[in-house]
C-alpha cells in the first residue's frame, strides 16, 4: 500500500467540484510526507460538510458536535500533548457555534493545527448564511440579506494572539500541502484559513472568482511583522486576497505552562496509576 | 453535654474563616469530632457571615440548632444570633460590639486588652477565641500551637508576637466563674484529617486517577477546581479553567477519549449549559465523570446556598435516548470512596457519571478517619488486545453487555473513531435502519447491565418502620434525627440513596417492602427522589418532607419534620 492509500478512509458524499475534495487530497499528501502514522495522529472534528472531511481520512478521530471541534482538541492535547491533533472543520462551526472556542484555543497556544475550510455558506443544511457571508448575501432564511458584517477569520486570528497564521485556496494545491505541513510543523496553534468554493450553495465565491484573486505573498512580507500581518488580513476580499504564511512566531505553548504535562502523556501514565498516588497529600488535611 | 455548637459571626473580610480554623486545628489535634458549616454570601467584603462548629466526642455528620457559644465578631452578629443562644449558652464580643444588649449570657472583653499593637479589629477574632478555649479548659498552649499551625508561616514574626501577647492578655481576664472544663475524651494520638466535601471529592477523584480536570468558576464547585490545581503539577493533573462549561465537558471527553480519567465539574447552571455534551458521551460512549455541586436554581438561584434539585435534570438532560449514571456521595467518606468509583462506573460502563453534591456537602468541613486508599480499585473496564499491524477499531462493536473494547489512541496500533453521529460498529456515520436499532439496543443493554450491579438503599434503623428516603446532605441530619426518634421508642429508620440512576429495581423495592410508610426528606420542593423512584420501580412515596429555602437541615429541623409524619404524638 502506498502512504495514500493508507489514510484513505471512507468515501466522500460531497458535491461533484467541492472544494472539499481538494482539501483531502492535499492533507492526505502532507501527512504522508510528513511522515505521519495513521494510528499516531488524531482529528478532532465539528459539523458541517467540512468537518466530514475527518471521515474520509483513515486515521484516530472523535466527531463531536457542532462548534465543539476545540474544545475536544484541547482536552486530546491534555491527555496526550504528544500526539499530532488537527482540527478540522468550516465556516459555521469555527465561528458561529464555536466562536468562543475559537478565540480561547487560539490564546491559548494549543499545540494543534486547524483547518478551517471557509466557503461562506451553510452547505449542510442547504444555504443559509455563514459568518463570513458578505452583507447582502440573501437565503431562504435571509431572503433581505444578512445585514451583519463579515468576520475576518485571520484578523480575529491575530488579535486572539495566534501564532501562525496562513491562508490559502483549494485551486492552489500544491500552496495547500506546503501549508498543511507548516501548520503541523509549526508549534503553538495554526490556524490555517483555506477558502473553498461551495458549489451547490454559494455562486458568487466560485472557483473561478478566488482563482482571479489569489495571489501568493512574496519574499517581501516578513511573517514575523505582526502590523503587516493585520493589514494582510484587512486587505481581504479586496481585488487581490494574499495567500501564505501571514504570521508565525514562536511562543511557549500551553503544554509547556502546565507542570503535569513534562514527560509521558498523562495518557500513558494514567496506565500506571494506583490508588496510593493520593496517600501523600493526606499530611496538609491532618 | 453531648456536644458543643460554637458560632463565630461577623462581615466578610472580618476573620470569620481563620478564627473557625484556628478554632477547628485545636479541636482535631484533640482527636475531638467536629463538623463545621459556613453560612456566607457571594460577596468579598461585607455581608453577614458565619461559621457552625458542631464539637463532640463521637463522629458528627449534621449540624444543630441551639448555639453554646456565640462568638460575635460585629454588632449585627450578636443581634442576628442572641435569639438562637442556648438558655445556659454564653455570648462572646468586644465591648464596643455590645451596643444596649444587656444579656446576662453575654461577655464582654475591654477592647484595649493586649499589647497597643493589638487594638485593632484584625486581632478580634483571637483575642475572642482565647476567651472560648479558656472557658471550655483547653491549655493555652493548644491554641498557640494552632495558630501557629494555621497561621504562622503567613504571618510577620512581629505580628504573630502579637498574636500571642493577645492571647495571652485575654486568658488571663477570663475568670474562674465562667470556666467550665468540658466532659469530652480528648484523645490528642487519634490521628484524623479535617476535610471539606469538595476536598474529600477532590482526594477521591485523585485515587481513582485522575489525569484531566476542567471547570469554568461556580460557586460550590470551584473548592475542586482549585484543590486539583493546587495538587497537579506534583500529582500529575492538568487542570484548565474552561472559556464556559459546554468547552469543560467537551474537553473531558476529549481527554478521556485520548486514555484519562477526566471529569468536568460545575453547579446547576453550568449543568444546564454541559447538557449538550453529556448526550455527546452517551452517543461517543465516552467515559467521563461530571460534578454537579448543587445549588438553588432555576438560573442563578443563590450561589452559595443549598437544594437537592437538579436530580431529574441529570436523570433526563440531553435529547435522545441513552445511557447515563448517577451517583450521590451522603457524606464525606463517600466524597472520597464514591469520587474514585465513579471513575470505574464509567469506564467500565462507558458512559457519562453524574456525582451529585450539594452545598451543603461541598462546603461542610469534618473530621474523617484517614481515608483508606487501599479501598479504592482502579477497573478501567474493556480494553482491545492490541492489533499486530494498525487496524481500525470495531468501537462500537455489538456485544452481549453493551460494552465495546476500548482502545487509546495515538497510544496503540488500533485506528479508532468515536462519533457522535449515529455510527455502525467502526464509528462512521450512518442512518441504516436495522443499524441504529442495534446500536440503539446495544447502548440501552449497558443501563441494565450497570443496574443489576448497582446498590440498593442502605437501610438504617427500621427497616419495618416509617422509613425516610433521602439522598446525599440531608443524609447526615436525617440519621440522627431518626436516632433521636428512635430512642424515644418512635419505630423509623432511613433508607440512604446512593446509587441513584439506573436505581435496582430489585434491591430497592427488597429494600423498602417491610416498611410501614415511606418519605422522602429532600433538600428541594417537589420530591424528586420520590418521583424517581417512582418511575424507576413504580413503588410511591406517602409524601415529601421538603425544604426549599437554600437552607441545610438541622438536626432538629429534620426531627420536627419526621415527627410530623408519625401523627403528631411527639
């Protein structure tokens, strides 16, 4: 078996031209040349037509609910701080149903990357609004528009504290694998912002709309310039998106704060564990 | 005197806590029994507050109505407390704090007394617990002990001189008319721990294993939180404070996904919010441990006061149809025992434990015996063999028991996925017919399967008598209510209900058949016990002795209130 056949799990039921199938094709291909295990490293995914993409991978994973792909991330890094965790998911339940999650796992610093497959739309449930549909993006459930600003996910990236920030289209496969593997590589949260086309619910983000518009950032940018980082994130949705590495520096992450976590994974330990372990701290209560 | 009730009063800020644990060092170092429950508001400066120190030379478990000795930090305490003195009781204060109270029970101390240094209000509360040591006859030099223990390494050696110098003044005003040495049996080589119910819990839960501990701060739940932080870093605990409790209970599942033992803890609100979640573990067969420290509700209710009524909630909370357990420490020891058992439950069970507490409980600070960890067995249920070559999981295999092998990933060969989806035996989704009545199946054999195991209610007195059912903290003031009744030739015992959900049909109804009547005593409105019982065995209730006023129940409370039932002869 080749490395890819390793990590193919189940079959995706997306629509024919997803965005989304691109996406399992470039972390399938990072993760084998990162030389990952499938049975080493672990998804954590939400809801949506994104967060399916876990399925689709053959590799540890715990589906949760929707929003909730964080949360349960942070608790796989608490119990295991070795173990490569990716969270995967889109547009909604990052930032609607997990927009808390989403701004405490990026101060965090949690040693994870996510992957936020961002179509501005909700496929799932056939096409109402996403955080990051545009103003007059109008639905069944919004037939007047939404009215609400766009949230900027790599803004928001940024002033949350992240400490690798990136963002990239599905047409540029070979940007996605390099990107996928920064992310994994990079220690601390990598919140990797991949725009994808909807092609059943969304007909103005299309291929061929992000195509004219991406252009990957040059050797000028500095990723450690955080100021230039935000403006990059702030020129979204002009007529040219910058796609790359916005931002990367190096921070202590929060495995590194937490004394329990130095050595084995809490995890391991817990295998060996036995009841005595409570004995010494009796003394502080007599 | 059987026992002594102390009560030391006053404003928040003011040394209610220290002088209580000064107070409660001496009494455990004298191998003397004391139960002690604070009384406070959700405020750090102000308000009226005030300890209950139950002393006695036997176990004591509940807490008592007429004060001995009243120790009034403030004015407002003497007048809030005076009605509840003993008629032979004794008041203690400063003598600006006595205002016009002219009782002959009170005792005034001359607020220059002591060195200059220690005429201010910070030493207030020694100064007034040298007066009560001094009159029950306990040596001057267990105080100095105990203020040493408690405070010494806090204090400037200046200031803890003073301390002393206080003590010292003030043992020597208190005269020979008002000392009465005590009929206790001091035994000071009776060597016992002086824990509160939280911190019991937080030791049960370290000796059953724990790895991951998450929380958002809620009052009475957040003595865990803090007891497992200040222990992790040695014991081996990662402990976060959550964003909210729906990222605390999604994050223990997560960890006890990758191999801990992981629990979320929280009172009633944030229950409401984890409700989600805990549907997530019965689907994911997530083995986790959730802490309910009860409090009034509905929404905020009054953070630090009590109620028993979030039963039926953990009971029923989530959408669908699944499995869950529910579990209920009634006193400290079970605080410990139960904490770390909870942990088997799940992980043998694979499903999501309620641990019901209740301020009461939680905030109560006892002496126990030593907890015994050789008591405590670690059984982590299930476990795949490993795979010669990476394989994927049969997760959610269909077994006889309900139970599927686990396995921890990232830590084995074996790929496995978890969802919370309806899934097939590999744990992709699907809406196959004839597979979601197997897994539905599959997940319902686990309830009987975790009932049959599960305890009935421990019977204490009469088991043929009037039998009152109750459920942690009103557990405590119900037995020695029932013993009160009970020695007045009354025939009534209590039915103690631990193992709540699934309830053994079988053992409990054994249990409760001889019985001339049944109540329950409940810390809540509506008998929620009582309505369990009934939906889980069928047998009724006669009716509720409840109690929603936030308030724990006394001993004498819970007595006038069985009495009641037994048509009024008492």
């Amino acid at each position: 078996m080749t490395c890819i056949q390793d990590f193919t799990g189940h079959d995706p039921q997306w629509c024919p031209g997803c965005g989304n199938f691109d996406l399992l094709d470039c972390v399938k291909q990072a993760l084998c040349e990162l030389n990952v295990e499938p049975q080493r490293v672990i998804f954590a995914a939400g809801i949506g037509q994104a967060s399916k993409l876990g399925f689709s991978v053959r590799a540890n994973l715990f589906n949760g609910l929707h929003g909730r792909a964080l949360p349960v991330a942070l608790g796989l890094k608490m119990a295991n701080h070795t173990a490569p965790v990716l969270a995967v998911s889109g547009d909604g339940c990052f930032y609607a149903e997990g927009g808390n999650h989403f701004i405490h796992a990026v101060r965090r610093n949690l040693n994870i990357a996510i992957l936020a497959s961002d179509n501005r739309v909700y496929g799932l449930t056939k096409g109402q609004a996403s955080p990051t549909s545009p103003p007059d993006f109008a639905s069944r459930a919004n037939p007047e528009g939404v009215g609400a600003q766009p949230l900027n996910p790599a803004l928001l990236a940024l002033v949350c504290g992240a400490t690798f920030v990136a963002r990239t289209f599905t047409g540029s496969k070979a940007e996605v694998v390099d990107l996928v593997k920064r992310a994994m590589q990079h220690r601390g949260t990598s919140f990797l912002d991949i725009m994808s086309p909807c092609v059943s619910f969304n007909k103005v983000n299309t291929f061929a709309w992000y195509k004219k518009r991406v252009r990957p950032l040059g050797p000028e940018h500095d990723p450690a310039n955080r100021e230039a980082a935000i403006k990059l994130a702030l020129a979204a949705d002009e007529e040219t998106i910058p796609t790359g590495v916005y931002y990367q520096v190096e921070r202590p992450v929060f495995e590194d704060h937490l004394g329990a976590l130095r050595g084995a994974p809490i995890a391991e330990r817990t295998l060996g564990y036995k009841p005595e372990r409570v004995r010494p701290l009796f003394e502080r209560f007599m | 005197m059987p026992d002594l009730h102390i009560v030391i009063a006053g404003a928040a800020g003011q040394g209610v806590q220290s002088a209580a644990a000064i107070l409660g060092k001496l009494l455990l170092r004298q191998g003397l029994h004391v139960f002690t429950v604070q009384d406070y508001q959700s405020r750090v400066r102000g308000g009226h507050n005030f300890m209950s120190i139950r002393v006695a030379d036997y176990p004591v478990a509940a807490a008592v109505d007429p004060i001995d000795y009243l120790i009034a930090l403030n004015e407002e305490s003497l007048h809030l407390h005076l009605p509840e003195l003993a008629p032979r009781g004794t008041a203690l204060c400063m003598e600006a704090d006595r205002g016009r109270v002219s009782d002959p029970r009170l005792r005034a101390l001359p607020d220059d007394i002591g060195p200059a240094g220690a005429n201010n209000p910070k030493y207030v509360g020694v100064k007034l617990v040298t007066m009560l040591t001094e009159m029950v006859g306990f040596a001057k030099q267990l105080l100095i002990d105990a203020v040493r223990q408690e405070m010494g390494a806090r204090l400037k050696p200046e200031i803890f001189q003073l301390n002393l110098e206080a003590i010292d003044a003030t043992a020597h005003f208190v005269g020979d008319a008002d000392r009465h040495t005590l009929p206790f049996r001091v035994d000071p080589a009776h060597r016992q721990m002086f824990v509160e119910g939280n911190e019991a819990l937080a030791l049960g839960l370290i000796a059953g294993g724990i790895g991951c501990y998450y929380g958002y701060p809620m009052s009475p739940s957040t003595s865990i939180l803090n007891t497992l932080a200040e222990f992790g870093p040695e014991v081996g605990i990662a402990v976060e404070q959550a964003e909210d409790e729906i990222c605390a209970l999604n994050a223990a599942i997560g960890a006890a996904y990758a191999g801990a033992r992981a629990a979320a803890g929280t009172s009633g609100p944030g229950v409401s919010l984890m409700t989600e979640a805990v549907g997530l573990a019965g689907a994911t067969e997530t083995p986790v441990v959730i802490i309910d420290a009860q409090r009034p509700g509905p929404a905020t209710g009054m953070a630090t006061r009590t109620e028993q009524g979030d039963l039926l909630h953990a009971a029923h909370c989530g959408h669908g149809e699944f499995p869950r357990a529910i579990v209920a420490p009634a006193d400290h020891y079970d605080c410990f025992y139960l904490g770390a058992e909870a942990f088997n439950i799940a992980e043998r069970w694979q499903l999501p434990v309620f641990l019901l507490t209740d301020q009461a409980l939680a905030d109560a600070q006892r002496t126990v015996e030593v907890f015994d960890d050789a008591r405590v067995t670690i059984d982590r249920g299930p476990i795949a063999p490993e795979p010669p070559q990476p394989a994927v999981l049969r997760r959610y295999e269909d077994t006889p028991s309900g139970v599927s092998p686990r396995a921890y990933p990232a830590l084995s060969k074996w790929i496995v996925s978890a969802d919370g989806h309806e899934h097939n035996e590999v744990g992709h989704l699907t809406d196959d017919r004839a597979n979601r009545v197997r897994q539905m199946d599959k997940r319902r054999r686990k309830l009987a399967g975790l009932a049959a195991e599960f305890a009935g209610p421990e019977i204490v007195g009469d088991a043929d008598g009037v039998l009152f059912l109750v459920w942690g903290s009103t557990t405590g003031p119900a037995l020695e209510a029932a013993a009160r009744l009970r020695a007045r030739g009354e025939r009534v015992g209590v039915a103690v209900f631990r193992h709540l959900y699934p309830m053994n049909k079988d053992k409990t109804r054994a249990a409760l058949a001889p019985a001339a009547r049944l109540y329950t005593l409940e810390n809540n409105g509506e008998g929620q016990l009582g309505q369990l019982l009934l939906l889980e065995t069928g047998l009724a209730t006669h009716g509720h002795l409840g109690n929603s006023d936030g308030r724990v129940f006394t001993v004498a409370e819970a007595e006038r209130r069985m009495a009641e039932t037994l048509g009024g002869a008492s």
